[in-house]
C-alpha cells in the first residue's frame, strides 16, 4: 500500500508538470469520458461549430476553421460522406485530405475566389447522417456547392438483422451508440477510478495487450445484387438530397465511391460486429451496383456526376485497403473533382 501511494504520488507530480492539476484526474480516468457524447439527429461525429474572438467558425473533420458568414468572394465547396472523404489515413501520415487537396488546387486555379472545400466526412457515416447534415446544418452554410460520395456503410446495412429504412438496425447497435461505455466501465476501473497510477498502467497494459485482432469473418452467398429493399431505400437517400437542395438552389455533385477489387473483404483487422459477410467477389459486385445507383440517380435529376471509381480503376496504389485512400488515391480523387470542375466551368 505504501509503495502504491508513492507511485501515485510520483504520477500526479508529473502529471503537474504536463499542465494538469495535481488533484485533478479527469484526463486520466477513462470512466470520465467514456460515454459517448449523443448528438442529435446524427448519433455521433465531430463538433460542427466553434466561437473565437466573438467570431462563430464552422470546423471541418479535421479542424480547418471556415467564418461561419461567407464573404462575397467566398465559393464554399461541402463534402458529404463516410470513413473515405474524411480521409483519416491520408490525414494522419500527411496531414492533409482529398477535400484540402481539392480546396489547394481550386485555390491556385481560381485566385480571385476564396476557394473553401469543407470535408464533413466521418468514419461510418451513411446517406442518413449526411442528409441530416445537409438539412439542419449545411444548408444554413449557403453552399455553392455539394459533393455527395458514399456507399459502402449504405450497402452494408441490410447485413444487421432486422433491416430498418432508417438504418436503425445498424446504426442502434452498441458499437455505434456507447461502445465506449461498455469497454471501459467495468468493475476494477469503477474501484480504482480515482488513482492516477492506475490509469497510467492501465493504458500501458492496453498499448501492449489491448491490439485489434485478425479474425476470419462469417461468409455466405448473398447474390450480385443487393436485397430489393436496401437499393430503394439507397436511391430514396440519393433522391432526397437532390429535393432538398435543389429548393435552395445548391448543386450537387454525385460522386461514386472507388473499390479495390483485389483486396479480400473476408479478413477484418477489427471484428466489429457479428455478422454474416457477403463472398469476396459479391461485396465488389454489390457495391458496383450501388455505383450504378449512384449514376442513375444523377443522370435522372440532371445532377452533376463523378465517376471516381472508374477514375481510380481499382489500382491498389491508390488504396490502403478495400476502399480507403493512400496518399496518392487520396491526390487521385482530389484530382478527379478539380478536373470535373474546371472542365465544366461550375465556378464562375
């Protein structure tokens, strides 16, 4: 017991040395933090908005602040979309995104304009959360204009039992709403909540033992196509953004979601959920299908389309896994809508 006060003792100086007050754990303490913060409408994401110096800021995914009033020689540029527009890869090893990608060559091509690309994608985000987006926070924005990439969270939600025209069967699970909560509030952490030290070797048991692990995913033959229910519920999606924002007269680029054919879909890093797995050659039909949705859909509201898929034509150069980018995928895409743009004179 002695020698456990004097390590925690040692732990709390320290921490006052990094900034944190010496009777204060809160930085510590996962149970402090570990329920998941519900956001209205959208369940979970990012902070949207922020207030410096009396001055409101809208915040992209990952922190680029843009004046919430937009100037004249504003064009504003919102990116909708999952785990591929917010780019986490590319992110962390480059700091950058195909959205600030997109926003640096807009920029040099266009110098008179205030060129912003905001990106508004998040990890596991489907046409639902970004519709709720669009209607109660991006529209107030007054965008010139959207571009709409997503499909992969869409498709898989047929595969969680009980499939709802919200998504809610998916999107209700516990390792979207409070996984946090469950990992972390567990009866030794409860008990010694209070101790530094604790924590400090806790998080030192978890970097080493606490590893994603490689596990055979459940598979079976689902078909080439996805379920009736789930395309129609996917082009409703794709239509509602067009009703929406074309009453308030934004454009909107449809863009497709790029797949790697060659990676297997039937090894997940991190088992996520328990569920049944489409066949490797069925989860790159089915999401080309969706592709094709996505196209139609487009075609059908005379809506600006991008065809990133065929762009990246499945070169495992241009992805990390199945569908998300590499650096250089990541510069692809960006490429893709700027050449889009320019070639059809949408920023005037």
């Amino acid at each position: 017991m002695i020698l456990f006060c004097i390590a925690e003792i040692s732990i709390r100086t320290r921490d006052v040395f990094k900034g944190y007050g010496f009777f204060s754990n809160d930085h510590r303490d996962k149970l402090a933090s570990s329920r998941t913060r519900i956001i209205p409408y959208r369940i979970f994401g990012h902070n949207l908005y922020v207030e410096k110096n009396n001055v409101k800021y809208i915040v992209s995914r990952h922190n680029e602040l843009y004046p919430l009033e937009k100037s004249k020689e504003t064009y504003r540029i919102v990116c909708l979309g999952g785990s591929t527009t917010e780019d986490e890869w590319t992110y962390n090893k480059n700091r950058t995104h195909y959205p600030l990608v997109l926003q640096h060559l807009l920029s040099a091509k266009y110098p008179s304009k205030k060129i912003e690309v905001i990106n508004l994608g998040f990890g596991g985000y489907a046409t639902t959360h970004m519709l709720t987006l669009l209607e109660f926070d991006v529209i107030s924005w007054i965008p010139d204009l959207v571009i709409i990439s997503e499909n992969t969270n869409d498709l898989t939600s047929y595969l969680f039992p009980g499939f709802a025209f919200d998504y809610s069967n998916k999107y209700g699970t516990t390792y979207y709403t409070d996984r946090n909560f469950i990992k972390y509030y567990t009866t030794i952490n409860a008990l010694l909540r209070w101790s530094s030290f604790y924590w400090f070797i806790r998080e030192k048991w978890d970097n080493i033992f606490d590893k994603p692990q490689i596990a055979p995913q459940k598979t079976r033959s689902f078909g080439n196509e996805p379920p009736q229910t789930s395309q129609i519920i996917f082009r409703r999606n794709l239509m509602n953004f067009f009703f929406i924002a074309s009453n308030w007269g934004i454009p909107l680029i449809y863009g497709t979601q790029p797949i790697n054919p060659n990676e297997k879909s039937s090894v997940y890093i991190v088992v996520k959920h328990d569920i049944v797995w489409p066949l490797d050659h069925e989860v790159v039909l089915q999401h080309k299908f969706f592709n094709g949705i996505i196209k139609q859909v487009a075609a059908l509201t005379k809506s600006y389309f991008v065809d990133s898929d065929s762009s990246l034509l499945g070169n495992p150069k241009y992805f990390i896994d199945e569908v998300h980018y590499s650096i250089e995928g990541t510069e692809k895409v960006a490429k893709t809508y700027y050449d889009f743009i320019v070639s059809n004179n949408i920023i005037k």
